[in-house]
C-alpha cells in the first residue's frame, strides 16, 4: 500500500486542483482521494509537500526500436526514459524490424515490456500496410484482438490515394484510429531541414518544402470527412498545416493533431546550431510556423503533444548531414522543455498542458481509467514545475538531443504506478 501526503493535486479529466492526499491499496488500485484520509498501519508513505501530483503523461508517438534495433533503444530502455520523464502510457510506432504488421510481433513487444517489469504500459501501434509497403493492409481484425491500440506506417506517406481511402473506411468499420506521417516525398528534396533555410545552405542540402506535409494534410481531410475515419496528425511543423487541421475539424471531420516539444521550442535556425541533433522529419521550421502551432495548442486545434522520442547512436549521428538518420529523443526532456517554452511563457496554464500531456492522448486513443479517481489504477506523476534542470545524462540509450546541458524550468521528479514508486529523480 501507498500513502501519498500534502500533493498538490491537478487532474485535467475531472479539472481538480487542490490539496489533496491519496491511498493506494496492495493491488495498485486508488481507495481515496479526500483532504484527510485514514492511513493504515505500516503502509509506505510519499511526502509530495511542495510538489505538483498528476496523472501520469501519455506518449502517443515513440519509438523503442525493439525488435531490430536495440541498439539504439529497447523496450527496457525505453520504459525507464519513459518513466523518467513523467509517462506512465506509450504507443510504440511499428517501423521495427520485422515490421510490426503481424500478431507475433505485436505479441513479442508486450512480452518484452512484462519481463521489464510492467512499470511503464507499453501500448505498440502496428503498421497500415504489410511491411510499409503501401500496397497492401494489414489484418486489422486480428491485430486490434491483440491489443493494437492504433495503426500507422510512421516515417513514411500513405502515397496511394485510393489505398488511404480505403485504409480510412477500413478503420472506421473497425473504429479504430490511424495515426499518419503527412510529407508527399517529391516536395522532400532532401529530409531533416527546412527548404530554403540557411541551415540548408549550410550543409549543401535542398531540404524539405513544407508544402509537402500541407498538401498531404489536405488531402487526408478530405478522405476523413467521406469515411468518417478518426485519423491523427502526427508531428505537425507547419503554420498552414494547422490552419488547414482547424477548418477540418469545423467541417466535421474526426481529426486529431499532435505536435512535438521540438517542433514548439525550436526553428530553423538551431539546426545550424546543433547540426544532425537537430536534424528531424519533419524538419523544424520558422517562427511563424513555431507560433502557429502554439496557436494552435491554445485554441483545442492541436490535442496533444507526442515527443517522436526518436533514439540513435553517436554514431549514426556523427555522419555527415546528408547521410545521418532524422530524429531526437524526447521522454526525459519533455516536460521541462514543454513548461519552459509554453508554461513559463505564458502560452499555456498548468492544466492545459496537463490536457495536452495526459488527458487528450487517452481520449483520441481511447484509453480509460486514468484520472486520480477512486477504483482507478494509479498511474501518476509528481511535477515541480519551478526548478531549474540541466540534462546532462540519459537513461535512454539515445544522448541525440539539442537539449543536453540547456537551461530548462521544470522536472518530473518522481512516477507512481500502481503502488510503486517506480522513478525518483
């Protein structure tokens, strides 16, 4: 059992922000949640004095690498960058290797997160189309009885108009979701930078127009509103492209957006300051862009935030910028970077980035009992949103991040599941 004392609560599901002391039973389950609670004899105790207790974040977007790369991650490694950061939920990305498109694949990454001990709910979202291929799909009915919580060919387009289509009703027939990376490749002259930048000029590349992620949305409104599919937008960079998200969602289509710590924090401009660890795909771009998604987590466009926690080795990122793999991690740093650059600004509240962090994540997947409620599981995160945080070590095996030894505000100091205090900063 755990008793926890003099928690500051916030839970955005109920919209509770108050004092509040919690206890959990020996089964992990909540029993209270009042101003004074009866405490058993012996049962551990966790003093949050000073210290903001919310339900655990939820990534809808990582990728753990395992099976085929554990090199640069595994679902072990994973779970404790996770954990570290504050997230009690993830949603693996099936670009592994073997793809994950099939049952056994599904089955072996579940497996892989019980033997590292459950600490982290390991969700792994299979691919659209067999091996990411864009030709044909995959069994949908067999791998949502598996426990797909999603599907998504992450890293690459769905190209094929009429097999997107066909991919949506598929998906609303089963109602589920398809999470989508949106980048028409002939507009990606050449990835991890922006078009026309001068970081572009810099490294000799042509880079990336953001007209390739726009047209791709537009596109993909328009077959969601026929289909009635739910789809994501994952990792959105562009200004217009949450321009264009917002008119949908007036329209009637069932979309959903998601934008990443990254693409909030940072233009153009750092990747000539960090070279390939600020290298990504979609690329960053312009603070017009920067500021459009901001108005776009204010305004409900953007639901929620998904860090693309993206690991790889030194070595793949020592490569020249032309040949180095896209993507940085993101679980251990995101709260902080998110607090610095919407919180402390002034952009965002507390609760809502919580919304965006915690709450919208379950809803758009569909995952329930996550709120500080009695006859919840407790899954929960304990923030101190004040102090000052320097990364300089990592428990991902990735260190592929512009973010090392950056002055930060905020830290998740600790995760709760069940009744196990399962990360202490």
């Amino acid at each position: 059992m755990l008793f926890i004392k003099n928690a500051q609560v916030m839970d955005p599901y109920t919209g509770l922000d108050a004092k509040r002391e919690i206890l959990v039973d020996d089964r992990g389950i909540i029993t209270a949640v009042d101003t004074k609670v009866d405490v058993p004899e012996g049962c551990a105790v966790y003093d949050a004095a000073g210290n903001t207790v919310c339900p655990g974040f939820i990534d809808t977007h990582v990728h753990f690498r395992d099976p085929g790369q554990t090199a640069k991650e595994d679902v072990a490694s994973g779970m404790r960058a996770a954990a570290a950061g504050g997230f009690t939920t993830v949603v693996c990305m099936a670009n592994t290797s073997p793809t994950c498109d099939n049952v056994d694949t599904l089955r072996y990454v579940h497996e892989q997160a019980r033997k590292a001990g459950g600490f982290v709910n390991v969700k792994q979202a299979c691919a659209i189309t067999k091996g990411l291929r864009g030709a044909e799909l995959t069994d949908f009915a067999a791998l949502l009885a598996e426990g797909a919580p999603g599907f998504t060919d992450d890293g690459l387009n769905l190209t094929d108009m009429n097999l997107c289509l066909t991919a949506m009703e598929q998906a609303a027939a089963h109602d589920t979701v398809l999470s989508f990376h949106e980048e028409d490749r002939s507009l990606v002259l050449s990835a991890g930078v922006n078009f026309g930048s001068k970081a572009a000029e810099m490294f000799g590349v042509q880079g990336a127009k953001p007209s390739a992620e726009e047209a791709m949305v537009a596109r993909d409104i328009a077959l969601a509103l026929r289909t009635g599919a739910r789809v994501v937008f994952q990792h959105i960079s562009s200004g217009l492209s949450v321009d264009l998200i917002r008119a949908g969602k007036a329209l009637g289509a069932k979309i959903y957006c998601e934008v990443t710590p990254h693409h909030i924090s940072l233009t153009e401009d750092a990747v000539c300051a960090y070279g390939t660890y600020a290298r990504m795909n979609p690329p960053l771009r312009k603070e017009e862009d920067r500021q459009g998604l901001i108005r776009g987590l204010q305004d409900g466009t953007v639901d929620m935030i998904a860090t693309d926690h993206a690991p790889h080795t030194a070595e793949e990122k020592a490569r020249p910028f032309a040949q180095a793999p896209s993507g940085i991690t993101g679980l251990e740093t995101a709260f902080s970077v998110c607090n610095t650059y919407l919180v402390q600004t002034g952009a965002l509240t507390r609760m809502q980035l919580l919304e965006k962090m915690s709450r919208n994540p379950a809803e758009v997947y569909r995952f329930a009992g996550k709120s500080i409620a009695v006859g919840h599981r407790a899954e929960l995160a304990v923030l101190d949103w004040n102090c000052e945080k320097v990364y300089k070590e990592y428990y991902s095996k990735g260190i592929n991040t512009p973010y090392t030894g950056a002055p930060l505000i905020g830290s998740a100091i600790c995760t709760i599941m069940g009744d196990r205090v399962v990360h202490i900063q």
